[in-house]
C-alpha cells in the first residue's frame, strides 16, 4: 500500500541507550536526508535529544507523558501536524507494547523494533519485572545490552532473550563501543531425527514452540509425549485436543497450550485425563485449526501422574 507509514520502534528501559541510538541514527545522512519523520518519545530519560544535530532537519518531537493518550486518534493528528511519512517511538519500559499495537492506526507498519538494555541492571529488571522484561524482548528484531563488561557472562543474558524470542539477534557493547554478537547456538532438547521424538516433561513448552513455528518439518514425524487429553467442543468424534498449560513468563500469562488428536484408533479410559501419547504428526488442513496445522493421530496411550510441576515453562 502506498499510503502506509513506516514506524521504527526503540523499546528498553531508563539508561539503556535508546536515546543515544536514535540520535545518532538521525545524524546518520544513511537514515535521514530530510525525509519529514515524527519522533515521538515517551519518557523522559538522562540524555536529552539535540535536533541542531540532525543530518534532516525536518524531525518534529512529540513528548508522550500519559499512556492512555496513545491513541489512534492521537497518532494521526500527531502525524499531520509534523507532516511526516514515517514515525520514530522511544517507547516506556514500564508501558506494555499491547497498548502500542492496539492503538495504531490503519497503515502504520513497524518496520522494525529494537530493545536496548543497560547490561548491568537488566538481569535485575528481569528478575524483579519479568512481565515487562518478556514484553519488550517477544517481538524484537535485535537486543542490544549495552555496557557490557567483559568479566559478564553472555550465556545469562541469551538464555532469557531465547525463552522469549528464538529468531532476534543479540548484540553485546563494550563501554568502549565494540560490538560483539551473540554466536550461541540452541539445539533442540530433543532429537528429531529419532524413529520416535520423546518429549521429556521439562520441554514441552519448547517442544511445543518449536511446532508452532516451523510445523513443516514435523510432518510424518512420530513424538511421545506426556499430555492431558480432553473432549472439547467443535472437535470431531473420538478425537481430543492434547496438550498442557504453558506460562510464558508468568501467572497472568499461563494457557492450555495444545494440539488436536485424533483418538479412534485407541480410545482414552477417560476424559480430562493424562496419558503417555506415542502419535505419528501430519501438517495438514484440520477444521478445529481452520487452517493447515500440526495434526496427530494417537498409536498408543498410557494412562500417567501429571508432571511435576503441571504447568511447562520456556526457562
């Protein structure tokens, strides 16, 4: 579409360069050469912007103090008065990004989004504000710690970025400004060229994320796996959707995570119950998905305990 505006998104918390990237970016003549573009910061961090050092000097600043006043209506009225075709957000930490997505206009795309993390205080915001540290790192294209000190350990730091998002890259910067990055490779768990895929119970979140993601390649694959295996309403006779509930990144976030099955050939003893599933994955179309998905056909079950704990996590 023509008419579609471009939104570059920085998200992070207080002190962990997003200011300091921007503005550089938009002394960068790469990036701007006049193009009339909207900056619109939402909170009031350390370093204050210099627009005198802009390479385009037609930057309009907006400052966002409340996060209600994100809204569509907002945003376009925003964009009009600056006259711009593409728009800059130094987004809140503590806002979550719900509220950014949910109000932005028809035909604004985010063409890219960044989360920048001060690499001595973000193992502590993790801990303390996981919710918000998941928000900003499940859909970014690159994370950025700055202050990155060689006596750190990066494996700390790229566990929690790949419990969030598997596909964003990782940069580590040196006080200095070197750049180094994140090189760990994350092997599956689990073997999926095995004549039979088996699932431990701590890696059935990942398991599961993994199929979400990539479906394809478990097509004629056969997976045993420790689900509950329950009747639900729109799925055919004799089958049941099998799976457990996953927490994300915490409590408000925990839901059934699961995958449709079809149960003719061995029948469960019950229903809402929990069974060692040995099943051959097909991708195919299933009504209940409304679309091409990962479908099962169950070839022996076992009744079992639940796991220990129930609910599966990313970490």
């Amino acid at each position: 579409m023509d008419n579609q505006i471009p939104v570059y998104l920085f998200t992070g918390f207080l002190e962990g360069g997003k200011t300091k990237f921007i503005q550089e970016t938009l002394e960068d003549r790469r990036f701007n050469r006049g193009e009339p573009t909207l900056l619109i910061v939402c909170e009031e961090g350390v370093e204050e912007y210099a627009p005198e050092e802009f390479s385009g000097k037609r930057v309009k600043l907006k400052a966002v103090e409340n996060e209600e006043d994100l809204t569509p209506e907002n945003l376009t009225q925003w964009l009009a008065q600056a006259q711009a075709e593409r728009v800059l957000i130094e987004y809140n930490g503590m806002w979550m990004l719900d509220s950014l997505y949910g109000a932005l206009p028809e035909g604004w795309v985010v063409a890219q989004e960044f989360m920048f993390a001060d690499a001595n205080t973000f193992l502590m915001y993790n801990a303390n504000m996981r919710q918000l540290t998941y928000d900003k790192l499940k859909s970014a294209e690159l994370v950025v710690f700055n202050r990155f000190k060689p006596e750190m350990d990066k494996m700390d730091f790229h566990k929690i970025v790949r419990a969030a998002n598997r596909r964003s890259d990782i940069a580590y910067e040196a006080a200095d400004g070197s750049v180094v990055y994140d090189d760990i490779e994350d092997p599956l768990p689990f073997d999926i060229e095995a004549p039979v895929i088996e699932i431990a119970d701590r890696d059935y979140a990942l398991w599961y994320r993994d199929v979400a993601e990539e479906p394809k390649k478990y097509n004629g694959k056969t997976v045993r796996v420790k689900a509950r295996c329950a009747v639900r309403k729109g799925i055919p006779e004799g089958w049941r959707v099998m799976g457990r509930h996953v927490m994300t990144c915490c409590e408000a976030d925990i839901a059934f995570h699961a995958f449709v099955c079809d149960f003719r050939a061995v029948r469960p003893e019950a229903d809402d119950a929990w069974y060692i599933v040995t099943a051959k994955m097909e991708y195919k179309f299933h009504r209940s998905y409304g679309r091409k998905g990962p479908v099962l056909t169950a070839e022996s079950i076992a009744p079992c305990d639940p796991p220990d704990p129930s609910v599966a996590t990313f970490f």
